[in-house]
C-alpha cells in the first residue's frame, strides 16, 4: 500500500497571505489528523476529520481550518499568516482514529512564513 | 490534561553502547503508549506501541515495556547502531470518546550514535 503523501513538500510565504496543504491518507483509512512541529511548541495536535466531519479539534486559533472529501484526503488552510506559522505540518491517518490504532504519518509540509 | 515528558536530550552514545531514553506520563484511564522515531528530513515512523498495562512492545531491538503503576513507558536497546540516530517521541492517546485522532506528544530525544 502507498504510504501517506503530503503536497506540497516545501512552500514560502509572507505574512498575510493564505495557505492550503493537502494529504492524502493510507488507502482504506478514513481518519485524517494533521499536527504542528515546531522547535520551540515541539508536536501539537491542530484537528482530526472522519467522513467528513471534524470530531477533535486542539488550541489553535481560528485561522486554522480544514476539511475533508468524500474520498478521505483533506486539506488543511492557514489564512492571514504569521511568521510564528512557520513549521513543519505532519499530516496522519488511521483506520477509525480510534485510540489504540496507530497512526501513520506523511513526510510533512515545511512552511516558511517571510 | 494529558501530558508526556521525556527526559532531557541530546543522547549521545557509542556504538554497541546501552540505550534507555525515560518517558512518563500523565494521563486518567488506559491511554495507549507509542514511540515514534523521526529521521532528519522526515515523518515520524512508528517504533512500537503498548495498548494495556504489563505489555511490551518492541521492534528492531527496541522494547518498552507499558508500567501503569510508576506511568512509565521507557525505551530501551541493548546495542545501539549509527544508523539509529533519530529524534525519538514518546506519545500517548488517551482512552475515551473526545480523543479521536489526537496524540499527545513528548519533546522529543535526539540520539546520536558516534563510530
């Protein structure tokens, strides 16, 4: 099976702008959960979608969203960007998103805000 | 809330040398445990992962073994290699319905194997 795929690998912005990464998950897997690495913040969860609905969200502010298709990939989008919106965006997918499963993870979307 | 710590890194060993990197946790319930291990450049790739109390789980020579009573889920090898040098993450997921899809993770330990 094709592993997880995140696009795109690397993108440059400046502050203001917006942003839309995609993921498309392990097929057959249908949760879809999308995490923040930073240096400073370390792994921070940002939300969880199942058939197209978000069931888990974390602390993040609201220019954070995301959605997913029909088809279980998702996107995620930051509007108004900050320079601290720099980061690593990993993207993850499981069977259920059930709490014994375990997720399996993209290579990740580096982001750098200028 | 949920929470894991990891003990203070950079690790930096010989080849062949013993390998314990500590993880607590904080969390109500049964929560699952995972180690996940982070190569320059790349995802996280999970190691292994214990669902229950007294279980152990272990991969390429790593074992942790999951510890309800100290809330522990240490990771260990007994022989290091070069090629194991990675950023490691302890993780859990906590038991319930509100914790779809989420996993709470350490701050991770850089390993360094030297020659």
């Amino acid at each position: 099976k094709a592993g997880v795929t995140q696009t795109p690998r690397y993108l440059i912005k400046t502050r203001g702008q917006q942003v839309t990464l995609s993921c498309s998950p392990i097929s057959g897997h249908r949760s879809v959960s999308w995490y923040q690495q930073t240096p400073g913040q370390g792994l921070q969860f940002l939300f969880e979608y199942f058939s197209e609905t978000q069931r888990n969200k974390g602390n993040f502010p609201g220019r954070f969203s995301g959605r997913q298709f029909s088809n279980s990939r998702s996107e995620m989008n930051v509007s108004t960007l900050e320079l601290g919106d720099s980061a690593l965006y990993l993207c993850a997918s499981s069977s259920q998103g059930g709490w014994q499963e375990t997720q399996y993870f993209g290579p990740g979307t580096r982001l750098l805000v200028l | 809330g949920n929470s894991v710590t990891q003990m203070e890194g950079p690790v930096t060993l010989s080849e062949e040398a013993f390998l314990t990197i500590n993880c607590t946790y904080t969390a109500t319930g049964y929560p699952s445990l995972f180690w996940y291990v982070q190569y320059p450049g790349e995802g996280l790739q999970l190691l292994l992962k214990a669902t229950k109390a007294d279980d152990k789980g272990s991969n390429k020579g790593f074992e942790a073994t999951y510890r309800k009573e100290t809330t522990s889920f240490h990771l260990e090898k007994g022989s290091v290699q070069v090629s194991d040098s990675a950023v490691y993450f302890c993780a859990l997921s906590a038991d319930g319905g509100t914790s779809y899809g989420k996993l709470t993770f350490g701050q991770g330990t850089i390993l360094t194997v030297h020659p």
